[in-house]
C-alpha cells in the first residue's frame, strides 16, 4: 500500500512535524510504502522558505513544493504550487493530510475526491488564539465550519488523538467520521538515560522546564509571572528550550520588570536528540502552561523520562495526564494557580514522585509503533470501503 502525507513543513520543529516523520518512517518500516510531500517552508513565524532539504529522511522520500501564503487576495491560506498535479500522479492508495485551516489539506481533498482515493486528516485542530480580535475568531471559525462542509465531508476518516479533541472537532466536522488515536513518543529513546548528555554551561543544577515554540500561545508570560510568585525558597530557575516565534525579547524584558531576570534562560532550538532528552531528563518539573494543545508530545516525552509534569487543562492535556494522575493540572490564566503547582513540586517531593511514576507507567503504552500500527489497520479499513 501506497500512502501519502501531505503536511505544511517537515523535517523542521514542531509538533505536527514530529507526528507526520515518527508514523511515516515506521510505516516505511512495517513494509508500507510512504512519500511525504511539503511544502518549502521551514518556520512559518518568520516565513523562512529554504532550499536545500534532503530529499529522503529516516529512508522515506520527500518532495517539496513553492508555498504561497495567499493565492486568494487578504485570504491567507498557504498553498502548494504544484501539489495538485503531484498528487494525481504519485499512485497513492490513501493520502493522509495533516492541520486544519490550511490550503494543502482542500488541495489533497480535492484530488482524493475527484480521483476516488481515500482520504485521511489528522486536523491538529487549534482554535482561535485569545489574543485574537471578535472579527478574527468569527472568520476562524467560519473557516472552522467550512472545512467541516468540504474537505472533511471528502474525508474517509478523521484522526485526533484524544476523546477531547474529537468532541471540539465534532463541533464543525461529521462524528461519524472521527477516530481516536493517541500520538506516541519513542520508548527506546527515552528508556536509556545512559546514552544522553549535555554540556551546556547554561543549564543550572536544578530548574523548572518549558520545551517548545517561544510562541505567544504557549502561556509564557503567565508562566514568567508564576516564578517570580514563587517564595525564595521554592523558585528555581527557568529554562525554555526551543524556536523563538518572536516572543523572546518581550518574555525577557518581563522578567527584568518583575525582578527576575538573571532566572530566566533561553535555550533556543537544541538539535541533538541526546542533549534534548538530557534537559528534558534533568528538570524539576516539565511545565506546559499553554492556551491549548491538542495532545503535545513534549507532555509524553517527560512522562517516558520520568520528569514530573505541570500543564494547563486545555485542549486534549487531561486526557494525556489522566485528569491529574499523571501530572499536575492547573486552569489556563491564573499564574497564582501555576506558582502554587510549582511551589508543590519542590515543597512536595513524594507526590510529585508519585504523580511522575505514574505518567511513566502510563507512557509505557504509547510507543510511537502501537500508533503507527493504528494508522496502518486505519488506512486499511478506508481503502477496502
């Protein structure tokens, strides 16, 4: 079986980006054939196209396509040039399509409906920022609804990875439709602390953990905050591991304002698998204090590591955190409510142990390979009918 995913970007950071390589080289790896196309996008926060890319990674083939960010004047809904005819040609028997409110996924529906292949979205779904205007969240969720009226009434099945996340979806698109499957992390990894090390002059002894975009929805600012709620004796260092999505400068100046500057590091993007799992591995706590995230990886990978957990109660994080069993939750806005889980974290060490043995326990279940084989039985499934 042939199957296609049709992502924004690949091979670069990000969340979508990791789901799309982890289930397409262990599908190449369980026999399948699998291409990916994407565009030529490498960070969509700065538009930084490039050239140059590998045109095979971990042995699965890549193609890249010029990306537009408005094909349609003030509509701004990146698209593929020359995805349409390459997907025609490129023999698929089921072409999976990842993100939501994006012009590749109506290019790939179009295509799988025209030709009668079967067709796949995971939606990745995120909904409007709070920051966000009234105009622009109602044009949001227009967009919402008209991806529910086209592209996903096209679609064979629709993937999220979490029971959360599919009644959100549920809202604009066909229920019928929706299958849950949970995202995975690589055990093998993160089962051998042996092998990872840092070097870094720049990582303290002990310290609290972001891991992931420096972007304006991930609650950074409420998070800067927290710490500096923190009594002397609980706060610990803060150290944010990732792509700068221009929010750095302000989240620095935050913490000069609040007294707290000399407490807050920034890691930028670490390349090296090891040295990555290493801070992940040596934190007090992996803290994800986000607007909303539909599974987020990084929450499985500290659970796999053994790394105790503090993460907003948004989007699909319960489901991933056991409602609590698994880490501790706290509601999204409220800096007081994070101070008082960080300050448990230190000040309550045989809970927080507790709590991150369960997670890790939990992570047991969900290597990367029990998801990739729910995806392979799935495109069965839809392309028998």
């Amino acid at each position: 079986m042939k199957i296609v995913h049709v992502a924004l970007r690949f091979d670069a950071p990000g969340g979508v980006e990791t789901v799309v390589r982890e289930l397409a080289r262990r599908l190449r790896a369980a026999g399948e054939e699998v291409e990916v196309f994407a565009s030529d996008l490498y960070d969509e926060a700065s538009w930084d196209r490039r050239s140059g890319y590998p045109a095979v990674v971990d042995g699965v083939p890549v193609r890249r396509f010029p990306i537009r960010r408005r094909l349609v004047p003030i509509l701004n809904m990146p698209m593929m040039i020359g995805l349409i005819d390459a997907l025609a040609d490129s023999g698929a028997d089921v072409i999976h399509a990842h993100s939501h409110r994006y012009g590749h996924v109506l290019q790939a529906a179009a295509v799988a409906g025209h030709l009668d292949i079967p067709f796949v979205v995971s939606t990745h779904y995120h909904p409007a920022d709070r920051r966000e205007t009234a105009l622009r969240r109602g044009f949001l969720r227009l967009q919402d609804l008209g991806f529910g009226a086209s592209a996903y009434r096209t679609a064979r099945a629709i993937i999220e990875p979490t029971p959360r996340g599919a009644r959100r979806v549920a809202e604009f698109a066909p229920s019928s439709k929706i299958r849950v499957i949970p995202w995975g992390v690589d055990l093998a990894a993160w089962s051998r602390p042996e092998g990872d090390r840092t070097g870094r002059t720049d990582v303290p002894r002990e310290y609290f953990l972001f891991a992931g975009r420096i972007a304006s929805n991930k609650g950074l600012d409420l998070l800067v905050e927290a710490l500096s709620l923190l009594s002397p004796a609980q706060r610990r260092p803060l150290v944010l591991m990732g792509r700068d999505w221009g929010e750095q400068a302000r989240l620095e100046q935050r913490a000069r304002i609040l007294g707290i500057g000399d407490e807050v590091r920034f890691l930028g993007h670490v390349v090296a698998p090891s040295e990555y799992r290493a801070i992940v591995r040596g934190a007090l706590a992996l803290v994800l204090p986000s607007e909303w995230e539909a599974f987020g990886v990084v929450l499985l990978e500290a659970m796999a590591a053994g790394t105790p957990v503090v993460a907003t109660a948004v989007g699909g994080v319960p489901d991933v955190l056991g409602d609590g069993r698994f880490g501790r939750l706290v509601p999204y806005g409220s800096p007081e409510a994070l101070a008082h889980a960080l300050g448990e974290v230190v000040a309550d060490p045989v809970r927080t142990r507790q709590l991150a043995l369960a997670g890790r326990e939990s992570a047991e279940g969900l290597d990367w390979s029990v998801s990739a084989e729910r995806h392979r039985q799935l495109y069965r499934e839809v392309a028998r009918g």
